[in-house]
C-alpha cells in the first residue's frame, strides 16, 4: 500500500466531515485537572476522565482493541499483531490547562467554534487537534488493510500539564514501546528536549503593622509552565498619600508600557489592582509579557518594607525581564540545543501568612541543576527564604542520536509532504516523547504557524488537521512495515 505524499494528503481529506465532528464533541469536554472531583476510579477529575472515556469509546465506535490501564489514567488503543516483538508508540494527553474566559474573545475556552479557517477552543492547539489527527491517521490505516509487522500503540495520558503521574505509572507497569513520537511537538522531527527544573522559594509574608505601606495580597499565575497573564494585588496606602494621585501614578505606568493593561480602584480602604500582560506557554517565556513581575515592577518604587519590600524587589527588579537567567548568573548556550530560560510561574504574597513564587527553568546539555539551583540561592536578595527543588516535575535534557532510524525515518516522511530538505529542531518544551529512549516529538505545530498553547482564544488551523493526519499516517506505516 505504498503511496506518494499527495495520495496520503488526498485520502486524509475525506476523514474531515467524520474528524471534525469528533474533535468538536472533544474539545467541549473541560479536560482541567480537578482535585475536588477527584476518586480512585478519576484521579484527576471528572473532566479528565469523561475525556478519557470518551477517547475510549471512541475506539470501540472503531473497532480497535481498547483497554484503561495505570490505575485509570491512561488509555491504550492497540493495532497489529499480538505476538508483536516490537511496538511503535504514540503518546498523547487529554488535560488542559484551564481556561480563564474573562480573556478570551473569539468564545468561552470549552464551547469549541469554527471563525473562517480556525478552530478555537482550549485545547485545539495543545493538543486535542493533533490527538485526534493521530487518531484518525491510525483508523486510515486500519482502513487501508495495513498489516503492520511491529505493533502501534496510541497512549493516551491525562497528567501531562500537571506531574506526569500518568505516564511514570505507565512505564511502571507496561513497560516503554521500541520507539515512538508523541505528536505534542513542532514540525519537523523534535530529536531533542532541554530539561525542565522547577523551583520553589517559600517565605513567610512578613511586614511590620506599623508600617506606612502594606502589601496585603498578591497573586499571578495558575502554572509553573505558564508565563501570568493576570496579576492582581490588595495594598493599603500611607494616610497622607493621595489615592487618586496612587490610580494616576498607575495608569501612568499603564499607559506608557507598551502592549500591557490594567484597572485600579479603591475598595473598603484598600488598593485593587489588576495587570494584564500575556500569557503563552512558559518553554518561550521570550514571546509573553510576564503580569506579576510587570505589576511588582510597578509597586516595587513605593516604599514597602520587610519582606513586602523583598518580594517586590526580587520580581519587580531583579527578574523583571529577566527570561534569559543574566540578572541571576544563568545565561547559558548550548550550539544545539540553544539557550537556557526561564518562567516565574507563580507569585503568591499573603500579609503575614506563608508565601512562595515558584520558577521553571528549560536547560540545555552542558549545566546542572545544582548550578541552577545554586545561582537562584545567590541571588534571593533579602528574602528570608527556603529553597526547593520540586521533584515531581523535572527531567534532565533528552536527545536521540541523529542516525537514529526514527529520526531519519520522520525527517524524510516530512521532507516529502512539504517538498522542504530534511531537518530537525530542538524544543524548549517537554512532550511524553522523553520518557522514551528512542522517543522524539513530531507535530502538530507547522513551522511559521503561530503558537497558540495556554493562550486565550487558542486555535488551530483547520486546513493543517488533514496535513497532520496524513503525515501521521504515512510515518506510522512507515515505522510499523
């Protein structure tokens, strides 16, 4: 059944009516981790479980062999011989991060809707679009009367934006495929990973009473890997400050910072204020506009104390702007893999209560996470702090060898749809794929295509469902034969 690139494009054109269908009736499930809902038989939730057995009766629609393993938090969808030696995987993630619908524009985050030629809702871009195109790459296989000699294996995981808990159990108990892509990723072939370290600094939100300017409550950010696109904080001002004069002094700042925005207002004696910066994924923390560290920017030039006064520092100051690591000691290059970054996530300041901000690094081959780790020690200023490492979610850089099989087996089944020289990319993010020995990512993010991952009217393109899914589908015949 070999076919030309145009033939596989071709066919994968008459799956649309059917895939779109499906993918519309996907994206509306709230796929967000939700610990309250949570249950032996839905770890994560009942958004993340109804959108696991959704994917499972999908496959039993199709006929495929189905099974939920992982104490219920993965899906497997077999195709091929059972006495298969070897397997080729394809690894993939149901959850969402949440969606705060006051941002978005286009429509509410879970109420899918085709504009023109994208498809917004959460999820479309990251990665329900290209789940459901792998899907469908496998069921035009099947279709075909392809008979694989190695086994493929779709897994479906539910813990990715979150600890991973449900691929480490899969592992465990299954054991990892021969080889395999998860198609969370860019285009071309992804051989390589930098690795993902977060920190957490904890302090207590300590500043005397008697001081002029209290820092009563700040919050931004839901995600480590997440830049904040909304940034709130309560302060009380000093007696004789003038609050207009304080809202003037803010909307001054507003209005002469380009691109970010914001409301304040008086409120029962205090200061509310909000900033709206832009929130993209926190691998490219370089293409957002970071809302915690703009607003303590802002309220790092008035004149609080303690560890008000350090917190402000630390964010408004000393990282402001500081995605690159230069202003803690951290700038980092390697030739392949490019630069280090990093993301503050979260920052949480309660008035003497416990407080953190927690920061994700992406770090190439070539610097530890002891250095990491280290400079961020250095450089706390006068936070009186506690310094962890989270173990949960973390992973060292991962590359496969170039010469690998599958690396030069995706590259050219790419080079052939797009008429382009085979090549690949390094990736700031972390996919499944690094969970794999011989795993890289591939797709669904066409180069020169806007990445829309974690951002307010997510979308995808829908002319590149069918480009995905026939590229999906001539690179597991390929893998599988």
């Amino acid at each position: 059944m070999q076919k030309t690139a145009r033939e596989w494009q071709e066919e994968a054109k008459k799956y649309q009516p059917s895939l779109q269908q499906d993918l519309l009736q996907f994206l509306a499930i709230p796929s967000v981790l939700d610990t309250t809902t949570a249950t032996f038989q839905q770890p994560f939730g009942i958004g993340i479980e109804t959108a696991l057995q959704f994917l499972f009766d999908l496959a039993t629609r199709d006929g495929f062999i189905v099974t939920r393993v992982a104490d219920n938090m993965v899906v497997v969808v077999d195709y091929g011989p059972n006495d298969a030696a070897e397997t080729v995987g394809v690894l993939s993630h149901v959850d969402v991060v949440p969606g705060n619908a006051s941002a978005w524009r286009m429509t509410l985050p879970f109420s899918p809707k085709i504009v023109g030629n994208r498809l917004y809702g959460r999820g479309t871009h990251d990665m329900k679009a290209d789940l459901i195109a792998s899907y469908y790459a496998l069921l035009q296989l099947k279709n075909n009367g392809f008979l694989p000699k190695r086994g493929i294996r779709l897994i479906f995981g539910s813990d990715e934006e979150s600890d991973w808990r449900d691929m480490k159990a899969y592992l465990a108990q299954v054991g990892e495929p021969t080889l395999g892509f998860s198609p969370d990723g860019a285009f071309p072939v992804v051989p390589g990973e930098k690795g993902v370290q977060t920190i957490t600094i904890k302090f207590k939100g300590e500043t005397r009473v008697d001081s002029d300017w209290q820092l009563l409550k700040f919050d931004a950010g839901e995600r480590d890997n997440v830049v904040p696109g909304v940034a709130k904080a309560i302060v009380s001002l000093p007696d004789n400050f003038d609050i207009n004069q304080f809202l003037a002094i803010y909307e001054q700042y507003l209005t002469q910072t380009p691109l970010i925005t914001g409301i304040g207002q008086y409120d029962d004696g205090h200061i509310l204020l909000t900033l709206y910066g832009k929130a993209v994924h926190g691998a490219y923390p370089e293409d957002g506009l970071n809302a915690g560290t703009y607003l303590a920017h802002f309220l790092n030039q008035f004149a609080f104390e303690g560890q008000a006064h350090a917190f402000l520092e630390f964010l408004g100051d000393d990282n402001h702007q500081n995605v690159f690591g230069e202003k803690v000691g951290l700038v980092f290059h390697d030739a392949i893999m490019g630069d280090l970054t990093m993301n503050i996530g979260k920052m949480t300041y309660r008035q003497a209560q416990p407080s953190q901000i927690r920061i994700q690094f992406r770090f190439p081959i070539g610097i530890t996470e002891t250095a990491i780790l280290t400079q961020v020690q250095r450089h706390i200023g006068d936070l009186n702090a506690k310094i962890f490492k989270e173990t949960q979610f973390g992973n060292q850089p991962h590359m496969v060898n170039l010469d690998d099989p599958i690396v030069q087996t995706l590259e050219s089944v790419y080079a052939q749809h797009t008429n382009t020289a085979k090549t690949y990319k390094i990736s700031n993010g972390g996919s499944y794929a690094r969970l794999l020995k011989r795993g890289v990512a591939f797709g669904g993010q066409f180069p020169n295509v806007e990445v829309m991952s974690h951002q307010p009217d997510e979308y995808v393109l829908l002319e590149n469902i069918p480009k995905a899914q026939a590229i999906f589908a001539q690179a597991l015949y390929e893998l599988a034969k």
